[in-house]
C-alpha cells in the first residue's frame, strides 16, 4: 500500500490547524519527477506532541562527549540527567588500564534547593577536588543541565579555576537541556569545545605511520567501531582516534596528525570534519560502514583517496575474503527476509545507513526520517547556504577557526582533491531524501500520532527505531527493532554486523511467539456443529 | 569491574558518585499512568520527558506514553505559560485523554510557572481534566515525585459525597510494580472488601498483547474512584515515603482516617496489612489466604538452613528497604550495610529501630550513593547483595551473588509482571535469595563437594 498526497491530507485533519500547518513540512513523499524536495528540519517540537526528541545534554554529554573513556565526566545539577545518561547507551569501551576506563561511573553534583537559591559553584568546585583526588584522571568534563544556565553559575569560570588547582583539563560544556530544539544543539556544543580546547593539544607533530585516519561520528554501540577497526587494520591503516566511541582523550588530542577523516555520523560530527579541514588541511570522507556494499564502497573510497596501488589491491583482497565468508550467510537470511518493509526512523545518520542493509536483505525501507537532523542531512549539503537559521539556531555559537600556521598542511594537492571529489564523496554527504524511491515517505521529527497512522496505512513488516517506540509497535504485532541500542545485541557495523543483523532480523521475523497473539477460540466457532444446526431450525 | 573505587572511604560532599535514586518527575510519570486514560505531562525540556519514557519502558517493557511542554531558551526566559496552554490544547486535540496530570521539572520549578493559574487559564474541552503536582528534581527523589503526584490526585479529584462512610477501604501502594498492585488488589478482594487502590499501574504497564495497541489501555483507577475515595472508611497507605502525603491529604480532605503501614514486603508486613483490614472491617480471613500464609511459613522453615545466617547488604528505595530489611530478619539473616539514596531520617530511624530489636549492629544510610555502599562492602563483606540494577556492578566487581529487587530493573524481565509483596510475592524473594545462594555453592563446589540434593 502506498500513500498519497490526500491520504496524507486525511492524516493530518486530526490536528489543530497551527499543528497541521507545521508538521505538513516535516512530511515529504518522495516524487523523483519534482527534483529536489524541500523538508522542514532542525526547528521547534510543538508543546504536547508526544516526540521522540530528547535535549541538548543529551546530544552533548549523552553523545559526544561521554563516551570519551579516560575523562570524568561531572553532570551538574539535580541527579536525573546524570542517573539516566549513565549505562543506558551502550557505548562500549576497554581500557589497558582499568583505572583509566570511568565508564561505569555516575558523577552528579546532585544540586539540591538550596543550590538552586544559593548557586551551585561551590559544590561543583568541591565535585571536582574530591574526583581529583579519588580518580586521578587525566581531564574532566563538566556538563550544564537546565537550572544551571537560569541561576547563572558560571561554569567555564569554576572549570578554569579548577584547571589552576590540578593542573589537569577541566572542559566546561554550557548544554542546558533546554537550548536549541533538540539534541543536535548539544552535538555542536561538544564539538566546538572539543575543537577549541582538546583536538590539537598533543605533541605530535606526524602520524606514526602510513594511512592515518581518524574515524569521525563513531560510538561504538554494540561494539561497532571495533568491528569497523578490525577491517581497516588489516587493510593497512591506522587508526589515530575514534570520535568518540571506545575514544579516549589522550588520542583526540593528537587527532590532528590524520591525513583524512571519516565521517559515519553526519549530524553529530560534520562541525569536527569542516574545522579540521580549514585548521590542519585534513579532508573528510563520508563513509558508512552499515550493509556489505557501502562498506564495501566506503573502503574503495579510502583508497581512492590514498591512491597507492598497494593498498588499493590490499583493500580488495579484503573485501574478496570478507564477502566470500559471509555472503553464504548472508543469503540464508535472504530467504527469510526478502520481499518485506520496513519502516526506519533513527536519530541522525542511521535513518539513512540502514536503508542500503536492508536492501541487501530484500527488505524495503519504504518510510524513513531523522529525529534531531538538519535539511542537509536529507537534501545533501549542497542545500546549506539556503538554510535559514532562526532564532533557536543562534543561540548556538559557531566555533571559527583558521589554518594553524605551524601544523596546516594540504594533504593533496587541490586538482587530486578537485578530480576526487567527482568520483567520492569528499567533503560530501548527498543525504537520505536522494537514495529513496519514488512514493516513499521522509517524515522529520516523527511522533506517536503519526506513527499509528502511518503503520496503519503501509503496514510495515519490521519498525526500526527506539525504545520509546518500541513496545507500542509491538503490540501491534509488528516487531520492532532498536536501531539506537541493537536491542542489546550487535555489532552490526562492517561485515561481521551485517551478518548479526541479519540474524537479529530474521530472528524478529521467524520468532514462533508472534503465532500466540489470538487465542484459539477466537479463531474459529467452538461449537460450528450445532450453529449449523441450530440455523436448519 | 569499578577498579578505581578503593577500600578506604574518603568523605564527599561534592554531590554523587554512582547515585541509588534518580529525580521526581520519573516518578510523578510513573504514578500518573495508574490512572485510567490519563496521559501524564512533563513541563520542561524535552529532555526530560524523553529520558523517563525511555528508564520506564526499559524497567516494564511496555509503552510509556507521556507529552512535553518542549522548552526552548525562549520559554526559559520568559516562562513556559504558552508552552503549557499549547500542549494541553494539543493533547487533547490529538491523543484525547480523559485527564491530563502535568508535573514540573527543575527547569520549570526554577523559572517558578505557577501551574494552577495556567491550568485555569487553559483552553479545556468541556468533561476532560487537568491536575498537576510540584516535582523539583532538585528535592527529595524519584519516590518523593511518585508521592507527590498521589497527593495531587486527591488534591484535585477526592470528594466526600455521602454523609456515612462507605464499607470500602483506599490502598495506597506505593512505588511497587504493577504485579504488586495486582496482588494487593487480590488480597484485599479475598478478604470480601471493596477497594480503591490509586494509583494503580496493573492493566496499564502489563497490558497483555492482543495484536491491537491502544494509547489507554484497560487498566489504571478511574476517575470516578479516585473522587470516590474521599467516601471511603479508611486509607492504607503503604510505604511512608511513597504514600503517606496522599492519605494524610485524604484525612485532611475528606476526612478518611489514614493507617501508615510498610510496604507488605515479608510475613509481618503481610500479616499487618491483614490485621489492618480485619480490625476496620469486622472481617474474618478466609482459608485461602490462610493458606497461603502457611505455604508461606512452610518454606521458610523448610529452606531456612539456605540462607540462616548470611549477611546481605541491601540498597533501594526506602520504603521497599525497610520491609525487606524487615524480611530478611525473619528469615534469620543479618543485614550489614542498608541504604537508599532517598534523604530521610524516617529511613534511618525505622531501620536502627528493627536492628535494634534484633539485636544486630550494621551501617545504615539515608541519602548515600553506591560508591559508599561499595566501599562498605570492601570493608565489610557480605553474602549477598539485594537491589536495583545497578548494583550488578558490584556485584561483579566483589563476586556477590546478587537479587534484584525494586525500580528500576533493566537487564532482567517478568519482575514487573510478579509480585514481591503479600505472601506470595515473599515466596518468590525466597526462591530468589535461595536459588542465588545456592548457584554460587554449586559454583565454588569442589566435585568432591558437589550436591545433588540441597
């Protein structure tokens, strides 16, 4: 079943008129014929839509910056944003040393009331001496939540302070929950500061070794990075840092010394990507390393980039061995899966890469969106000198920085990268709306209302999306898979992940349990022999 | 596993490390969605609302509907008056609840919104209703957010209509799980006497897959009972912490007298809540629940060389800790170190008192966190941990066998659907502390050692 403009029209009567005007441009059904097409993005939730948004702590001490392994990471203000950002993402990490790994730690500074009326400056500075004394770490972060900006504590002044006392980096990161219209304030707040404070603090001047690259936009849920790493170690590179997932602050601060970045998470990262670009000359590439062919297509790109033969034959001689192990696999899963839909509607980037893993599982994504995206990340970049900010967008400072006159340096010369960028995406990133079919649907900022309605007119086989959604799927006999959390499974980056998601989805599709939803004697008449003859009477 | 927490404590006051209780509004949503077609509203940041729905669904797998006012700097500046007047048309335009029960957030509570004059100035469709109820994150926990919204209910919703009280008893529960408020209603139904019990989340959280989802499910106390409540003969309120406010608020109301008795987690707390129900109305108790209480009694004696004399460390929300600490006691083992991260001298006070009878000397902490109950642990060892999920790491950290018990739990399933209160749910905590037990005996078992019959 497709949907069409009307049919869409009926969906959104529901709404009060302000609601329908507003959530009409947050909704395209892809029309190849029109060209491009426009979509809403990156602009306020209604108040009393039941969202799937979370804040800007989120994007920035939930996303970014959290996972970085080796840091304290210090929440300020009452307890609850530090308890549930705390474990819940599955951004996994190992340490050499285990005291240098504080990923199984809460740090709260659990304002009370008389913080809230008092300032809370005080009890953070002691927050900070006493996990100084305790954790020994090699820096520290401190995150901002919603009351903190409205009392005023200055937390970039009590971090400075603190820098003083222990001679260690103390990253103060004002991302109030309440600032931008969704997590995606908070990804940009990290990375400037990131940018500002941490990437080019360390020492080294080159890259210890051939084929250097950074990986941009990583988290490692599930162990995906590790998976991601596994391949490209054996192809030969070297991998500096990954932002930021099993990431550590002691790489970062040498990401400089890359000679390109990859960028997996557009939305989250590209700020990194652009500032390394214009500081150190470092181009990006955008990869995606979810389904066997972008990954496949990604690494190409890499050596492309690099153009030695060598490692060009060394890239394929690993895509032949993966691909011959894991295809036979691969196809098994085929069978279970092919000729269904699906429905794909995750935070920023994955809403997009998963499409290309489906489609290699004969599943058609045929409704897909982003919760805290930008237009760009649908309509490519190219869009983004049309991009109109707004009020809410300005409040967001951008970092500007300029080539460091000691460590810039072109990494290729301009008519390489002018001839590359023909062939790859470098310094591109073309968007979801461009890889989607004709009368599919691009919904931004998705709610429960519309999930309902639009699940009830293209019946998908399988939902992707988040634990906020997931059981209400569910109940509807449709199964859900979390793409933010791999239902606790994964890694499903690269080709080992492919395999696993597969298996996870046909797993999903196969499960005996869906057959139990109606009891048996719903089914059929208990008795058919007497109705039968209770009607000849 | 937790390698830089060290034996030795160092005194903190800078706030908590690895904490043992989360915010208020968590738990004002939670209450929220006992009542029956009511969507629960956070007033703050859309983060807020995002991070509950998602704790909540992952402790009972089951959606967790709720809205947001969706702050932006603007409405932080200037108040969230417009947010709230939009969303409350919006809800009820869009998800048609039959009552709406907003709870503030820190954001909301610093800029200080006065939610009652906005609520009166709202646009509500004739029939439908709004309550709300103060939840500043930044006082008491996710247990003073539930207490609250309960309050709030009666506040709002208790009338006395009748000149005489009716034979028909309030049961508060408290922040348990929906199988809890399931037994408790079916203890109270054996016992041949109507009740009310507000909240109460079963039908709502372990609503049963039917192929058809539906934003309101079946269950949740009506609102035609909640007003109803102010004509009941008495209230119960189980677990102070939980749900005192709202039955010293129905006394103060509505004039139902209100008996505060522990969460009945355990043989004395069941028996109390029995003898409660006895004493106000005349009651008899029938052999079933008799019955059970033997049952009960039976394994007990039965299994007591399991677990007799093992020392547990238990952490949680003060009004579960105190009736399992209370339990473990009649079972014969020795709490060590007791704590919850809620403040509250009561905690302290209940707990010292049962050590005391007992004769037993053990730490016992209001407002601690996890990293001190960890570090007690290095210091005194135990048999045995009982709490949330996050004591695992712990657990792991100091090889413990390790009950999970209490809100939230995210890595295990079913817990939601069982009771742990009335006699059967103490049957299931033993077959939980006994099965603990004795896997670790099966695993540090030398062969020579190994058991068939234990």
């Amino acid at each position: 079943m497709a949907i069409d403009e009307k049919m869409l029209e009926q969906i959104l009567n529901k709404y009060p008129a302000k609601v329908k005007r507003n959530r009409k441009k947050h909704i395209v059904i892809r029309d190849i014929e029109k060209g491009a097409q426009e979509i809403e993005a990156n602009t306020r939730t209604i108040p009393g839509i039941i969202t799937n948004r979370g804040c800007a702590f989120a994007g920035c001490k939930g996303v970014v910056v959290g996972p970085l392994k080796d840091m304290v990471h210090i929440v300020h203000g009452p307890v609850g944003c530090a308890y549930y950002s705390w474990g819940t993402r599955r951004n996994k990490a190992k340490s050499e040393n285990p005291k240098e790994n504080f990923l199984n730690y809460c740090f709260s500074t659990d304002m009370q009331e008389s913080d809230i009326v008092f300032g809370g400056e005080k009890k953070l500075a002691k927050m900070i001496d006493e996990v100084v004394e305790i954790f020994h770490p090699k820096a520290i972060s401190v995150s901002a939540t919603c009351p903190v900006g409205l009392i005023g504590d200055d937390l970039v002044a009590v971090a400075k302070a603190a820098e003083k006392r222990h001679g260690i980096q103390v990253l103060a990161f004002n991302c109030e929950g309440y600032k931008g219209v969704s997590q995606s304030a908070g990804h940009h707040i990290a990375n400037n500061i990131l940018m500002e404070k941490v990437i080019g603090a360390g020492n080294l001047e080159e890259a210890p070794s051939k084929y250097s690259i950074n990986i941009l936009g990583e988290y490692n849920i599930g162990g995906d990075s590790w998976e991601i790493e596994r391949v490209l170690k054996d192809i030969g590179y070297h991998v500096v840092t990954v932002m930021t997932g099993d990431g550590s602050y002691e790489e970062l601060k040498n990401a400089h010394i890359a000679e390109l970045n990859l960028v997996q998470c557009h939305r989250s990262i590209n700020y990194i990507a652009e500032m390394l670009e214009i500081k150190y000359g470092t181009p990006w590439l955008k990869v995606n390393f979810i389904g066997i062919e972008n990954t496949i297509k990604s690494l190409r790109n890499m050596a492309q980039y690099f153009g030695d033969p060598e490692l060009i034959q060394k890239t394929e001689e690993v895509i032949a061995r993966e691909t011959a192990r894991i295809e036979p696999v691969m196809a098994q899963y085929k069978k279970i899966c092919e000729g269904k839909t699906a429905f794909c509607f995750v935070g920023g980037s994955r809403g997009h890469h998963y499409q290309g893993l489906f489609a290699e599982l004969g599943v058609e994504t045929i409704l897909a969106g982003y919760e805290f995206a930008h237009r760009d990340d649908y309509e490519g970049r190219d869009i983004i000198p049309e991009i109109k900010s707004d009020a809410d967008s300005k409040n967001i400072p951008d970092l500007h920085v300029t080539p460091d006159q000691r460590r810039y340096r072109l990494k290729i010369s301009d008519e390489k990268m002018a001839e590359l960028k023909k062939r790859i995406p470098l310094g591109n990133y073309k968007g979801m709306i461009s890889d989607m079919k004709d009368g599919h649907v691009i919904v931004d900022d998705l709610n429960h209302f519309e999930t309902e309605e639009f699940i009830k007119i293209l019946k998908p086989d399988i939902f992707a999306s988040g634990i906020k959604d997931k059981y209400v799927v569910q109940k509807m006999g449709i199964p859900s898979k979390q793409l933010h959390s791999y239902d606790y499974s994964g890694p499903y980056a690269g080709f080992n992940g492919a395999v696993k998601f597969a298996e996870d989805i046909s797993m999903a599709f196969t499960s005996p349990t869906w057959n139990f939803i109606t009891p048996p004697w719903k089914n059929k008449p208990l008795l058919d022999g007497k109705i039968v003859d209770e009607e000849a009477s | 596993m937790l390698d830089s927490t060290s034996k030795q404590i160092v005194k903190r006051s800078g706030g908590v490390i690895n904490p043992a209780k989360t915010c208020q509004p968590i738990g004002a949503m939670y209450a929220a969605l006992g009542i029956h077609k009511c969507l629960p509203h956070s007033h703050g940041s859309q983060g807020c609302c995002s991070y509950h729905r998602m704790h909540l669904t992952r402790h009972f797998r089951d959606p967790i509907m709720a809205s947001t006012s969706s702050f932006t700097e603007g409405a932080s500046v200037f108040g969230g008056v417009a947010n709230l007047k939009t969303a409350i048309k919006n809800v009820f335009t869009i998800y048609d609840p039959d009552i709406m029960a907003i709870h503030t957030t820190c954001l909301s509570e610093t800029i200080g919104d006065d939610i009652p004059s906005i609520i009166k100035s709202a646009e509500i469709p004739e029939g439908k209703l709004v309550i709300h109820a103060n939840t500043p994150s930044y006082v008491g926990s996710h247990v003073t957010g539930f207490s609250n919204m309960v309050k709030g209910m009666i506040t709002y919703l208790a009338e006395v209509d009748v000149e005489e009280k009716k034979q028909q008893v309030n049961v508060i529960p408290g922040f348990v799980n929906p199988g809890d408020m399931r037994e408790i209603k079916r203890i109270v139904k054996i016992m041949g006497i109507d009740s009310i019990v507000l909240p109460d989340t079963s039908g709502v959280l372990d609503a049963p897959m039917t192929g058809e989802y539906t934003m309101y499910p079946r269950g949740g106390t009506k609102i035609e009972e909640i007003k109803d409540s102010g004509n009941s003969l008495v209230t119960l309120a189980l677990g102070s912490f939980a749900s005192s406010d709202a039955a010293k608020e129905l006394k103060r109301k509505c004039n139902v007298p209100e008996v505060s008795l522990k969460t009945p987690i355990g043989v004395k707390a069941t028996d109390e809540l029995i003898m409660s129900l006895i004493k106000k109305f005349n009651k008899e108790v029938p052999y079933e629940l008799e019955e059970e209480r033997g049952q009960l009694v039976d394994i007990m004696t039965d299994t007591h060389f399991h677990f007799h004399g093992k020392t547990v460390a238990i952490f949680g929300d003060p009004d579960i800790v105190i009736a399992l600490t209370e339990y473990i006691l009649s079972l014969g083992m020795i709490p060590v170190h007791v704590l919850t991260g809620t403040p509250g001298g009561a905690f302290e006070k209940e707990i010292k008192a049962m050590l005391l009878e007992a004769g037993i000397r053990a730490n016992v902490k209001a407002a601690g966190d996890l990293m001190e109950l960890h570090q007690l642990i290095k210091n005194k060892p135990v048999d045995l941990l009982i709490g949330n999920t996050y004591g695992k790491y712990i657990a792991r950290a100091e090889d413990l066998p390790f009950v999970r018990i209490g809100f939230p739990i995210l890595d295990r399933s079913v817990h939601s659907y069982l009771p742990v209160v009335g006699y059967k749910g103490a049957m299931r905590i033993i077959e939980m502390i006994s099965n603990a037990l004795l896997e670790r005996a099966d695993r540090d078992a030398a062969d020579e050692d190994f058991e068939l019959v234990m």
